[in-house]
C-alpha cells in the first residue's frame, strides 16, 4: 500500500484527541514558543510531553511547528527549544529560518527538519536545493499544481508535504509583509492579522473611478477543499496531506480528518474514489468560506476567491420563500437537510420546532416545503445557510469527549508458563517494540483444574479501552499446572504500560546528553557608504545611470540585453534581479540571463541560488535574512552582497551585525512590495480574465485597491502575470541614514517601482546630496521630502520592528 500520511491540525489537547482518534497518521502543533499561530492556544512544555506521549502510543507522530523567523537575540532560546523538543522525542521540528535549521543539523544532525511553507518552495529547484541543506521534508507553496507536484514528487528524495484542506493565503506565504506594514503584525512572526479579509475597493488610479464587483472582500481566498479529488493528489506522490486549522475547534479537526480518513482508505483499498453528499454537508457546515480546489487542482480568479463573504458561511439550505412578520413565520422550501437544534445564518440561536402543514416536527428533509418559528428580519429571496448541526456536532464529539480507544494499535503476545518457574509475557508491536515482564508467583502443579491455553488467550484479550488490538497469541504452557487469573491480568496490565512507555520513545537519538551552548564570534566591520538602486525597466535604468550610480539591480529579463549595453556604456554594473516567484518551467525564460553572460545576479529564492551558482550571488531581501546565522549561511555559499529584512529594527539589525562582515544593503526608500500573488484583482473585476494571455493593460499598472483608511495599494504585474500589491506609502530614510550606516549599513538602496525616470533621478538625486552634505538635508533632499510627505512616508519598521 502507498505509503499516505494524514496530517492534523492541533491548538489544542481536545484537538489532538480529536485528530487522533479520527485517523490521523501525524500532527502538527505549536509550543508557546516560536509558532507561526501566535495566538492559537499552543502547548506548554508539560502539555507537549503528554501529547508525544498520548499520539506516540498511538501510533501517530507529533510535528512542532517553530517556523518563524528567529531574531538574534532569540536564537540561544530557540536552541534550547529545539534541544528540548529533541528530547522529549518529538519527531520532527518545522522550520522557516535557514539559519536555525543549518543550527539545528550541525548540533543534532538526527533531528528531522521539515521546510515550512513560510519558506516559498514552489519548484522542483527549491525542493532540490532545501533537500541539500537538510530537510528532510518539504511542505510546498499552496500555489502548486498537480501535475508540477508530480513532477516534484518523481524527482526528489524529500518527503512532500501538501495542503489539501483549510484556509487560504491570498500571497504566497512567507512573502506577505502587509499585515506586518499596515499594523505592525508579521505574518513571518506568527502574528498575521488578515488584511486579506478586510473590505477592499479597486480604483482606476488615474481617474479615480471604482471598478465595480460583486463584493468588497477583494483579496479573501475560499477554503480549499480537494476531498473529492483527492485521489490524484496521492496519485502525484505527495506524502503528506495536510489539513489546515491550528484556530480551529476539536469539533472541526474530528469532522474534516475523519472525513478525509474515510475516503483516503477507500481510494487506497478499492483505487476508487466515492464522496458522499452527507460528508461534503459535514464539510460545508462544520466550516467553509465557500469551497475551491484552488490552484492546487487548476482552479484560478474568481473559482478561487469569495469576495461576498470573509468568514464562515456553512451548508446552503435554501432561499426565504416568505417573512409573515405578524405570525412570526419564516416559510422555506429545503434544499438540504435542517433539524430541530440545527444553527441558521439568520437571527441566531437554534431552530426549534419544524412546521409542516402546519403540524411540528424535529426534521425537515430536502424537497420539503417548511416553516420556522423566526423573530427578526429576513427578505424572500434571501439565501439560508445552516451553520451548525447539532447531530453532527454530537457525532464528533463523541470520539474524543468520551476517552474511548476508536483507533487500535496491532500487538502481538507470548505467553510462558512452566512448572516451577514466574510466568513470562512479552508484548510486540509492529515498529519493532517489544517489552517482557515476569509474574511474581511461581507456577503451582494443579490441585483441581489445570491452566488451559483458551483461558490464557482469552485473558490476553482482554485489552479492553487501551489502543490496541491483540492479533496472535503463542503460548509456551507446561501439563497440569496452575496460576491464579489474577496474576495473568496484572501480567497483561503491567505488560501494557511498559509497551506504553516503550512506544513514547524515538530510538537511537544519539544526542540526548549533548548540551547545547551558542556562542557567536563578534566582527569587525568596514565602514563604507554607498547607493545601489534597483529598477523594473530602461527608462528607470537611464535615470539611475545617468545620476552616476554604479551598482543596480535590473528586474526584466526580456530587455537584458539592452541593459548591460547601456551599463557598459556608463561603466556601471548593472545585475540581472530575477523573480522572487519562478516555477520549474519558468526558469527557461531567465536562459537569456545565462546566454548574455550575466556575471551577477540578485536572487530571492532558493532554487535560484544553485541555478545561478557560477555567478556573483547577491540574496535580496525575499529571502528574510532575520540573524547572523541566516547572513553567515548566505556569505558561506558565496553571496557578496545581502539585503536586511525590512521587518527588523535599527536595534535589532545593529545587534545582528555585530557577528557578520558580509556587505549588507538596507531599502531605504521605496514601495515595499507587500503581496505577491496568483490572483489578479484587475484579471477577474476587470475583464475576468483566465491568465491564456496578457492584455496590454497590465503593464500599465492603473490600478489599486482603496481599503477604509482610504489608503490606496498600487498593483502591478511581472512576466508570469503575478500581481504584486504595494505599499500605500513610500518608504523614506533620508534624514536618518548616518544612524543606519552607524550600526553596519553600508549599502543603501533605492527601490523603483511605478517612478517614471525624471522621480528616479530625484529621488536618488536627493540622497546623494545628504551623503555629499555629510547626512544633512540639502535642497533637493528637504524638496523630495515634502513632495513625498504630501503621498504619505513611513520609515518601515526601522524605528518599531515587529513583535
């Protein structure tokens, strides 16, 4: 049988019963340390040693996520963490942070490391680069295809990891700094506050005209849901299925794994695939924001977004046919199931009695004409969604509120009772774990009835509400002897509670007395100042040039070429920046930069530093260098120059540059780029467009999405027609760059995006002149300043950082 892992969710103790005893192969869970669900419950120390203990008797592995990025005066935290989770045999920690998984493999080189998704491996060339660093598994970007996680899954030795069901991020994860720059909560820090699910307008920026929609939730995903086309996920190789939901409530995790469980069996014992209506109506009303097989299984736009509502909609069960305000009645004709304590979307609370024809019932069925006792308002023709089952939740709650054994373990037993001598049992299991205990009276000759092997087995079978299941028994038994019951069922009791503690534990950890200490070497920095500049096209790059800036980075591939001639000819290096987002086939498109000789490159992803590994490596910041260890891996592998984080603050990037010398640029203006994403706003709203080709429109970047500040978010659109979504107000460092390049900086850069060439010659103009000035504002510079503050400036988190 294909060897298929069904991952959980866990937030909390009741959810790992829940995922446990409705067939979880694996769980996930946070500690309260270092998780990217900041504000799930979490486990405490103690609570993660009792749930390695009750899933490692179960069979079922336990998975820590600590996958955010780790600031430098974390990391002996962090490295005391993971030690920890080492020792109490968790059985893989999941990471984003480069630096702390090169940490962990060097200290504990046996501990399995699982590459978060926050860490954007979305080709078969980032999942060939992380396996080389040492992970063991790879949990991919959602935006995945079927057919490319085939292609993944054929070519790699890594574990794949998939999500298959849950919620959605609208940016590919890991890369979404706009919770972290509109309300200074990182998503990369675990703390995302959903900017995704707030009310969003898209504006033609020139005229200011609202593009109409059909709802103002323009940047909410549905949930994903690929039950029922789950067989060519397991078709694809993944090893992993994994259910999104650490917020979720028990009742959630027990419905949607048992569920899964269910059809994953049947699809691998009968190779067929059946979903039955009654489990999507579980799936729809336990929760649902809308159901999209996502891009996972090639649904794109508006298939994959609801933008009517943000948050649970549950099971459809009809439209309002009639409001008699006066009797008080709601008449509806049933599309799905709805019964007395069921919850409906409209009033709140719970229905009480069913009318048919005017005489109660508990139960209304699809097809029938009904009426409810209602008091409030309602319109005909309005939908009813029913958002709680009470046969359901009763169902569910039962395999994990009781502490009844629903999944049993396989063991087998030998029983030895000789003349003489203490009885022996031993107990094993499938994985190898096997334990023995003696009796503690020597077998008697029998005075009356002698010892039979159909009482011993029938005592051995007795196992009653643990997890486990006795499958063969071989009993070694002397003639005509004697043993009180008594002491084969103590035998067997004791037996299983050393099986217990045997299965709690991973064998050969070779690193368990190894104390762990981090102690990182102080360097000393040039000082030096510089501007580098980064531009998406040839007029901006004509500007930059013609300022004399003699490092910039150059976005688009298709007018390379033409580039390097113009760098040339200003004696300038200009480095080809390829995209942060590249798919296995896309990188055919980034050939020219080879075939044109390119000898440095800007990288932001980690396939791209080994396809690129013969030229000059610069590591922009999409690769969220957070600490010395991440700056350190990157100057090892031979990058020269390395862009901060724009999530640190001037405190916490001096404390981290005290133990590197590697040239380090910081943004010290621009748009930061706060989404990038498959969906195009302007592709669905505008023209509802399926990505078969671009129109001439979306290089102009005439869009931006207006939230309720009236803040208005620029979109554009890159070669592979990713939409990336900016900043509404410019960064700006001008009067504060003697402070950065003070603690370490010593490039500073100048990020161009939407500027036309007479704003990039300004703009860079003015920083010049402050370093010409010695840091102090000129004439330019004050006039830039004021001209940008009438648009909105923001130092970033230079001055607060994220939590």
């Amino acid at each position: 049988m294909r060897d298929v892992e069904l991952l959980a969710p866990v937030g909390s103790f009741e959810a790992l019963k829940a995922a446990v005893q409705n067939g979880a192969n694996a769980v996930y869970l946070g500690g309260k340390d270092f998780s990217a669900r900041a504000s799930a419950n979490n486990f405490d120390r103690d609570e993660l040693r009792e749930a390695v203990k009750y899933a490692h008797i179960r069979d079922v592995q336990v998975f820590v996520t600590a996958n955010t990025l780790i600031k430098q005066n974390e990391i002996h935290d962090f490295i005391e963490y993971a030690k920890f989770l080492y020792d109490i045999d968790i059985d893989a920690i999941i990471l984003q942070d480069i630096g702390m998984a090169k940490l962990i493999k060097t200290e504990l080189p046996d501990f399995e490391i699982h590459a978060s998704t926050q860490m954007v491996a979305h080709s078969l060339e980032d999942v060939k680069y992380l396996e080389s660093v040492g992970f063991d598994r790879v949990v991919l970007a959602r935006e995945v295809k079927v057919d490319e996680i085939k292609y993944i899954c054929d070519n790699c030795k890594a574990d794949i990891e998939v999500f298959v069901h849950g919620a959605l991020c609208v940016c590919y994860s890991g890369q979404c700094l706009m919770s972290s720059m509109i309300g200074n909560r990182s998503g990369n820090r675990g703390r995302c506050a959903q900017p995704c699910r707030q009310k969003y307008e898209l504006i033609d920026v020139y005229s200011g005209e609202v593009i109409n929609s059909n709802g103002d939730y323009l940047l909410s995903p549905r949930d994903l849901s690929t039950i029922q086309e789950i067989d060519k996920v397991i078709d694809a190789g993944v090893h992993s299925l994994k259910i999104e939901g650490r917020m979720k409530r028990p009742e959630y995790v027990a419905t949607v794994i048992g569920s899964y469980r269910n059809s994953i069996n049947e699809y691998l014992d009968t190779n067929k695939l059946n979903v039955s209506d009654e489990t999507m109506s579980d799936l729809y009303t336990i929760f649902n924001r809308k159901f999209t097989k996502g891009l996972l299984l090639g649904e794109v736009g508006k298939d994959v977004m609801n933008s009517e509502i943000p948050n649970n909609q549950g099971l459809y069960i009809g439209k309002v046919l009639d409001h008699n305000k006066r009797t008080k009645r709601l008449k509806i004709m049933l599309e799905n199931t709805l019964k007395k304590g069921d919850g409906i979307n409209l009033g709140g609370g719970t229905i009480g009695r069913i009318l048919k024809n005017g005489e109660p019932h508990n139960i209304g069925y699809k097809g029938e004409l009904i009426e409810l006792d209602f008091v409030g308002e309602a319109k005909r023709g309005q939908v009813v969604f029913k958002t709680s089952d009470s046969e359901l939740m009763d169902r569910v709650q039962s395999t994990f509120k009781q502490d009844k054994e629903l999944v049993k373990s396989i063991i087998d037993a030998q029983v030895t009772i000789k003349l003489g001598k203490n009885p022996i049992l031993t107990l094993s299991d499938e994985k190898g774990n096997s334990v023995t205990i003696e009796g503690d009276k020597i077998v008697e000759e029998a005075m009356k009835v002698a010892l039979n092997k159909e009482k011993i087995e029938q005592q051995m079978q007795k196992l009653g509400n643990t997890p486990y299941v006795l499958r063969n028994t071989d009993i070694i038994l002397d003639d005509n002897v004697s043993l009180p019951i008594s002491i084969l069922n103590q035998m067997r009791r004791d037996c299983i509670e050393l099986l217990n503690k045997e299965r709690v534990k991973i064998k050969n950890r070779n690193h368990k007395n190894k104390k762990l200490k981090y102690n990182p070497i102080k360097v000393k920095r040039e000082e030096s100042e510089k501007i580098s500049a980064k531009v998406k096209n040839l007029e901006q790059l004509q500007g930059a040039l013609e300022c004399g800036i003699d490092t910039i980075y150059y976005e688009d591939v298709i007018t390379l070429e033409e580039a390097l001639k113009l760098g040339m000819k200003f004696n300038a290096k200009v480095i080809y920046s390829a995209p942060r987002i590249i798919r296995h086939k896309e990188y055919k498109q980034l050939e020219k930069a080879n075939e044109l000789g390119v000898g440095a490159v800007q990288v932001g992803i980690w396939g791209a530093l080994d396809y690129f590994k013969n030229k000059e490596l610069n590591i922009d910041y999409y690769l969220n260098a957070f600490n010395s260890e991440t700056i350190n891996y990157f100057k090892e592998i031979g990058a020269k120059n390395l862009c901060i984080s724009q999530e640190l603050n001037i405190y916490e990037i001096k404390e981290t540059l005290k133990y590197t010398d590697i040239n380090i640029e910081a943004v010290v203006y621009g748009y930061t780029p706060l989404m990038i994403t498959e969906y195009c706003p302007m592709g669905v709203i505008v023209r509802d467009c399926k990505k078969d080709k671009r129109a001439a429109i979306c290089k102009q970047s005439t869009y931006a999405l207006k939230d309720f500040k009236e803040e208005q978010y620029r979109i554009s659109q890159d070669i592979f027609c990713r939409s990336t979504i900016y900043n509404s107000k410019v960064t700006c460092m001008l009067d504060n760059l003697q402070e950065l390049n003070e603690i370490g900086i010593n490039i500073f850069r100048l990020d161009f995006t939407l500027e036309e060439k007479d704003q990039v010659k300004a703009v860079i103009e003015a920083y010049q002149e402050v370093l010409k000035n010695e840091y102090r504002l000129g004439v330019k510079a004050t006039k830039l300043y004021n001209e940008l503050d009438k648009i909105g400036v923001t130092a970033g988190h230079y001055y607060k950082g994220v939590e």
